[in-house]
C-alpha cells in the first residue's frame, strides 16, 4: 500500500493511524472483557481436571482471537463510513503497489501468533497427560499417584465398561468416583467409534485392535454425558449415555451390586485384554 492509500489525499485524516488508533484501544477494552465475562462459562466445563483445563485453553483462544475478530469488524465498518462512494458517483480507488512494512509486520505477527498457539498446545498436551485426548497404548506423560483403570469397549451402538481390578465385570453404565485419578482404556469390536464424555473433558477413539488411553480425574459429584464423536452406522445417533461422579463409597457399594449381578456373565467372558478381536457377533449373543 503506498503512502497516499495509506494517509488519504490532501485534506483527509490519516486513515490508517485513525483506524490502528481505534482498533487498539477496542482490543485493550474488549479483550479483558470477554476473558473475564465469557471466559469462565466456555465449555466443557469443570467437571474434572481435564475440563477445566480445556476451559482455560478455550479461555486462552478467545482472548488472542479477539483483536483478529475486531481487526475484520472495524475495518469493514470503517471503510463503509469513510469510503462510502457518493450516490451517482463512479469513482476509482487510489493505485495500490504494495507495503513493504506493512508486509513485514503482517509476516511477523501472523507468524508469532501461530507459532505461539503451537507452543502453548504443546505444552498443554504434555503437561496434561494428553488433556483428556486419547494417547494411544503408550502415551507420552502418566500422572502420579494411584490410578484406577477402566475400559471402555464400543461397539455397535452402545458402550460397556470392563473393570479389570474388580474381576472383570463388564457394567452397561460408567460410574467413577470423584478426585480418583482414572485411566480409560478405549477400544473397538467392530468398526472405529470415538468415546466423548462431553461435561468430563474426555474424547477418545475407539479403534478395533488398539488401545487408546485417556487419563481422567472427576471433581465434582455430577451427572455427565456420554456420546459416540465419531459416524459409524445407521443407530450411530442412538449411541448415548449418561455417567454419574459419584462419592468413593457410593462407587465402592455399586461396584459390589455390579459384580453381583453380572457374576454369570462374567465367567462367560474372554480374559481380559486391552484389546480383542472383532466378531461379527456381539459377545453374549
């Protein structure tokens, strides 16, 4: 952009000071505004560790999208006030041959906020332990102290979980005791499902023959919902539950009712493994 686009003819304001004028002090008013009003009722919520950390994240994206949002809204609404062309008019725009500094600073800042996002996203994922994202069988960092482990089988259309430290009673619903550390070891048998608890931060896939882990601490007492994210057959919208958070006593007395009730098939089912293969049947007919 040359310099005469930039500050206008003879007579006219300088636009573009105007307008970087405008738009900066927009951001420092708005920006903090939507952090703090908008920011904490972002979803998923803070029903778990996991949740809560994706607020912040989400809270992050906000505030640095916010001058961009302002950037596209106040320019369009400027150059619609002060460019407007006059009724019957037929007038051409001032030659435009480039901005070498304007060039350079939209390189820089544009390059600085995508690698800065990378870095951040990064760091989260690690810090995290995977941010409620399935790892894969090996993920990369594990939290410390106890951890209870679960599996989550999918299959069509419906979800069941297999509690390998309670003798591997296999349960229709998913209840987990709240601030336990929880380890959700997510599989397929038959096509590729993904495992969303929404309100607990947790999205997985589930893959026949693999294992894709995802940590978890609930801490809240709650009632959450539980979805299939990924399309995988005509019931697929059908492929909903809902899980509760519930007090380690309340969770230890229902695991026990559990174990009880499903004590027959439970010696009918395979070993437990991380991992099983696909039948055209369902298992238990």
């Amino acid at each position: 952009m040359s310099s005469e686009a930039r500050t206008g003819p003879p007579g006219e304001p300088n636009h573009f000071r105007r307008f970087g004028t405008l738009w900066i002090i927009a951001s420092l008013i708005a920006t903090p505004l939507v952090v703090v009003l908008l920011g904490p009722s972002l979803p998923p919520g803070k029903g778990s560790e996991q949740a809560a950390g994706q607020v912040t994240d989400n809270t992050v994206l906000l505030g640095m999208a916010t001058p961009v949002l302002l950037l596209v809204v106040l320019y369009l609404v400027y150059a619609v006030i002060n460019f407007r062309q006059p009724k019957g008019g037929v007038l051409e725009g001032p030659a435009i041959r480039g901005d070498a500094r304007l060039q350079t600073y939209w390189i820089i800042i544009t390059s600085a906020l995508v690698l800065s996002l990378a870095a951040y996203g990064s760091w989260r994922l690690i810090e995290d332990n995977g941010a409620g994202s399935g790892s894969g069988p090996t993920p990369l960092t594990k939290p410390e102290g106890p951890v209870m482990k679960v599996q989550v089988i999918a299959q069509q259309w419906a979800f069941t979980y297999r509690w390998p430290e309670y003798g591997g009673v296999e349960t229709p619903h998913l209840v987990l005791p709240d601030n336990q550390q929880v380890e959700l070891n997510v599989t397929s048998l038959d096509v590729i499902h993904s495992f969303w608890a929404i309100q607990l931060g947790v999205k997985a896939d589930a893959n026949p023959q693999v294992n894709n882990i995802a940590f978890v601490k609930p801490t809240k007492l709650q009632t959450f919902e539980i979805r299939c994210a990924e399309l995988c057959g005509i019931w697929h919208g059908e492929m909903f539950d809902h899980g509760r958070v519930v007090t380690h006593s309340e969770f230890e007395t229902w695991i026990h009712e559990q174990q009880v009730k499903f004590a027959a098939a439970t010696k009918l089912l395979p070993p437990y493994s991380t991992t099983y293969q696909p039948e055209p049947k369902r298992r238990g007919g």
